[in-house]
C-alpha cells in the first residue's frame, strides 16, 4: 500500500468514517496472506468511493456556486484541478463582498482553520472590520495544501476578484507560507503578526510567565523606537536571553509586531487574529467535522447571512435615537454622535473621558501651526506634542493613535477643549467609521441590496406586524378585522406603486 492510500486511510479514520481493520504484520492476520489480499481490496475500494464521492461532491459544489450567479451577477468562482481532474483549491466571492472590500478593504486578517469538512481541508477566511466594528467576511477557500504556491494562487484570485485593489494593511499568524506569499502578492501593504500568537510562542519556546509578561510590554507598549530597544535590552539581561535563537529570530522580525515600529499604519484596532478565530467559532455553530464540501459551501452562506443581518440591526440601531451625552464634553461628544455609528461612538467615548485626564502645559508657535504640549495627570515623565494648524484645520499626535485606529485620541480632545472647540473637525473623522460610510457604494448594485435603512425600516416594521398577528390571532373577530384592514391598505399601497 503506498504511502499516499496509508494517509488517506487515516484521515477517514480521523472523521468517522468506516475502514477495515489494518494489522501490524501478516502473522498477525487471521487468514495469513488470503486474509491480506483482501484487507488490501477492501482498503483500496473504500479509498476509490471516497474519491468518487469527493468528484461528485467538488462538481455539486461548484453548480451551487457557479449557480448564485444568476442572481449575482458579480459573483466570482475561481478553482484548479489536479492531474486527476479532482478538484485541488477553491476561492469565491460574491457581489456584496467586493463592495464591501471596497470600503473596509484597507484593513485585511486571513488564516487557515482545519477540519471544518470531511476531506480535512484548510480553510481560509478573508475578513475585515466594517463601521460598526464588526467582523465582516471579504472571502474564502478550501485549499489542498498550505505551500507558498497555494497561497500565492489563492492571493491572486482574491486581487482579482477585488479588481486590483491591495489592502494597507494585513494581519496574520506566524506561517511562514503565508508570510511569503503575502511579500509576493502584496509587496506594499504593512503585514503585521499576531501578538496572541507571539505571545503563545513566547510560553511555549521559553516557558518563563514573567519573561512573557515584559514581552507583552515591549510589544504594545507605546514605546519611541528608542525607548523599545532599551526595554529589549533590559529584558535580555533580566532573563539572559541573549544568545536564545527564538529570541534572536523574534527581534528580526520586529518590524512586523512591535508597535514602536508599527505605529502610524492603519489596522483599524487590530493587534491579533481574535476576529478569526471568533469568526472560526462562529462557523462551528454551522457545520460539523462531517460535513461534505457542498454542504460546507451553503451553511457557510447562511453564516455570512447571519453576519449582514446584524449589521441591518446594527445600521437600525444607529440610525434611529438620540444619544445621552456621558462625558463632560457634552457638544463634541454630540458631534462625535452625529456621524459616527454607536458601535464607533462607544470608543470615541472613552477617549473623551480619557481626555479629561490630560492637561495642555505649553505652546510652541512655528511656521504655519502651533505645537501644544500635552501631559497626562500626575504624571511628568511623558508627554506628547499635538500639532494644530487652522486653516486648512489639521491635527496631528506624536503617538500617532490617529493614523493608527482612526479616531481621534486623548491628547488631540484635549487640544481641541482647550482651544474651546465644540465641533469635531472634518480632519478627525475618518469616513470609514460613520454612518454614511456605504453611501459612495450604494448606485454599483441594485438599491434593495445596500440599502441598510430601508432593510432597517423592513425588520422594524416585521417586529410590529409579529406582535399585531399574535395578538390578533386571539380571537376571531380580531383576526377578520386586522386581516380586512391589512387587506385594505395594501391595496391602496399598491394602487400608489401603479
């Protein structure tokens, strides 16, 4: 038996699915050699249907796919084949997708999760952040192999499907194959690596709690490059790591994890691949180790489902109600609440009670702006220095949190109350976290899709008319006459629409 049916053979074990028994040596078997070559046939014909059934299910799985394009018109299906005309790697995308990637695609996370159907193929998960701060799907694939080829094929059907268009930004896990391909494909986008993972590593390669805690420190620590390589040093000599070749290859690599380095790209808050490995929780809720590929295809559909619909009730919940100023800064916490959606607003909040802590304690006058100098309460061994030119109105930090998250920081509020300031200038408002973020998207696809307030208006009205049939329902007479009414007035709905 080849080595290739031997693996085989235990992936069909590993999912539950019936093989017969295999012994150790043919003294072991039953029937000596008779016993063998029938073992060795049954193994063979097992192996064979499973690979008829992956053909069929590949092809079923395709027609599905290939199948949403009568209704999406931009539904996008890429896929090879072996030398055995069996399905090998697996990209799509659908119309909303792309349209979403065209608003939130600056920031892009993807890695692999394994097991999630019966052939124990990875699957990789594109995903971003939308305005509301939720994880939004861009794309996925089910890929034969994790080499550098792959990903680099995989990466090329998503640029383009996403009509050329590269992210600022990706975060990703520590694969090396993926970290290649990535230099390859998207050679001008910042790539940072998960500090989860980094920080697991760390646990794992040096298994010191407390040298994992200082790491923690140097990593996210708002450190000037300066002031990180000093801690760095520090640390080595405190746990005499010098000469430690994870460690040595972990300060290498620097550039793609340490936030002194990393500060002024934009990643939209993140630091890790939790939204992944969220969104890959969210995916078990809807599938099973089992699951064949089609099947996969279609309940991974009804996750990504799930996914808009929160954001329909999301876009509801920011759309309609006046928020209650928390904040002593009662006029720019309005502002703030006028453009940014309540998901964004919650952490421009926090900023603002931030702010509350940070004093302005002096100005330098230069060409063309001022440069105030903002300390924290309390404390005189750190400060900041805001720069503010009037006209056009531009603010800018040195801890650059700005560029970073896209919202404004503590030490830029304080600025602006301290110039007595109640609107948030246009400059601290980045387009993406508002409420009208989708709106230069809304005329590329038909309007009932990208609507959101008119599918917010759909569900609210939904709500009402659940409750009315309920109660309705009670009795006969309420029914006729609720039925009689309802009858009435979608007449003359539809007399309007004529």
């Amino acid at each position: 038996m080849s080595e290739l049916d031997i693996m085989q053979l235990n992936k069909m074990r590993k999912v539950g699915i019936s093989t017969p028994q295999v012994y150790g040596s043919l003294a072991d078997h039953p029937g000596g050699y008779e016993r063998l070559s029938f073992c060795k046939k049954d193994i063979y014909n097992q192996i064979g249907r499973q690979r008829r059934l992956q053909g069929l299910d590949s092809k079923c799985a395709l027609e599905f796919l290939n199948g949403l394009k009568r209704s999406d018109p931009l539904m996008y299906v890429g896929h090879t084949v072996d030398e055995e005309n069996r399905l090998q790697h697996l990209f799509w995308c659908d119309g909303m997708m792309q349209m979403e990637y065209e608003v939130f695609g600056d920031v892009l996370a993807f890695d692999a999760t394994y097991g999630k159907n019966k052939y124990l193929c990875p699957v990789v998960v594109f995903s971003g952040v939308n305005h509301h701060n939720h994880t939004i799907v861009f794309g996925s694939a089910i890929v034969s192999n994790e080499t550098v080829e792959t990903y680099i094929w995989v990466l090329g059907q998503f640029v383009e499907a996403m009509k050329g268009k590269s992210p600022m930004s990706i975060i990703t896990d520590g694969d090396v194959a993926m970290k290649n391909a990535i230099r390859k494909v998207f050679p001008n986008s910042q790539h940072r690596l998960c500090a989860w993972h980094l920080l697991r590593n760390a646990t794992t390669n040096i298994k010191k709690p407390a040298f994992t805690k200082d790491l923690r420190k140097c990593m996210l620590g708002e450190y000037e490059i300066g002031e990180f390589r000093k801690k760095w040093s520090e640390m080595l000599n405190k746990f005499e790591l010098h000469d430690h070749p994870w460690v040595i290859d972990l300060f290498e690599k620097r550039k793609m994890w340490c936030t002194a380095y990393i500060r002024g790209a934009f990643f939209g808050g993140f630091r890790a691949t939790s939204r992944c490995e969220g969104l890959h929780s969210e995916l078990k809720k809807y599938i099973h180790p089992k699951i064949n590929l089609t099947e996969f295809v279609q309940q991974f559909y009804r996750l990504v489902s799930y996914m808009r619909y929160r954001e329909v009730e999301a876009d509801f919940a920011s759309i309609h109600g006046d928020p209650v100023p928390e904040t002593d800064y009662h006029n720019l916490e309005l502002s703030g609440a006028k453009c940014y959606t309540k998901e964004i607003l919650k952490l421009f909040r926090d900023q603002l009670h931030s702010s509350s802590l940070m004093r302005v304690i002096g100005c330098k006058q230069t060409f063309g702006c001022c440069i105030y100098i903002v300390r924290k309460y309390e404390m005189i061994d750190k400060q900041w220095h805001v720069s503010y030119q009037s006209t056009p109105c531009d603010l800018k930090c040195s801890c650059l949190r700005m560029e970073s998250v896209g919202i404004p920081c503590d030490h830029i509020l304080a600025v602006l109350v301290h110039l007595n300031l109640s609107e948030l200038p246009k400059c601290l408002v980045l387009k993406r976290w508002t409420k009208v973020a989708k709106d230069e998207v809304k005329g590329n696809v038909s309007r009932h899709r990208w609507d959101s307030e008119k599918d917010a208006r759909y569900l609210s009205l939904m709500e009402y008319f659940k409750e009315l049939s309920t109660l309705a329902c009670e009795t006969y007479d309420d029914y006729v006459d609720k039925r009689d009414k309802v009858v009435n007035e979608l007449a003359e709905i539809r007399g309007k629409k004529l």
